[in-house]
C-alpha cells in the first residue's frame, strides 16, 4: 500500500488519503527522496525496491533531486480536510514541498 502511495505522490505531487496513512506516507517517502538526493548505482537500486514504476524514477533522480537539493528534510507537507461522511474518518491531502 506504501508503495503503490509513494508511486503516486511522487507522479502527481500530491495524494488524498486517511491521515493515519498520510503520516506513515511521509515516513516512507522521506527516506526515498533523501536516497535520491544522494545520487549513486546502491541509491538507485535501494529505491528500485520500492518504487517500480520508471517514469517514478526518472522523477525522483531528476527534477526531485535537483529541487531538494539544498533542502535537509521535510519535503511533504500534511494538509487536513476533515472528516469523511461515510465513516469519520479524518482525511488529509499529501503534497510535495516546492
């Protein structure tokens, strides 16, 4: 389920989600991006592990890498939406840090 989020987020930017699997999106994301930021043959095989689309990867060694280049974390931020109607759960929107 993680990756399948991290997949999209990373294509789209942003992801609509519960909040208890936005924070752990983030968790995971995080560790992705900062492998990509460093670049590198071992990098590029570790995110390959969970990221399986290449139009992903491309994204995340190319413009995601540049952009958080300087950048020491925090490169998602949780936006609430407040709660579902057909069960209450609470809802929160995912989005990538410009």
């Amino acid at each position: 389920m993680l990756r399948n989020m991290s997949t999209s987020l990373i294509e789209n930017e942003s992801v609509k989600t519960t909040l208890a699997k936005a924070k752990e999106l983030v968790k995971f994301v995080s560790k992705i991006i900062t492998k990509s930021k460093k670049g590198g043959l071992a990098n590029r095989r570790l995110v390959l592990r969970d990221i399986k689309s290449p139009t992903a990867i491309s994204k995340l060694f190319g413009p995601l890498a540049e952009r958080y280049k300087t950048r020491p974390g925090g490169y998602t931020r949780i936006y609430r939406l407040g709660r579902r109607v057909a069960d209450g759960s609470e809802m929160a929107v995912v989005k990538l840090v410009e």
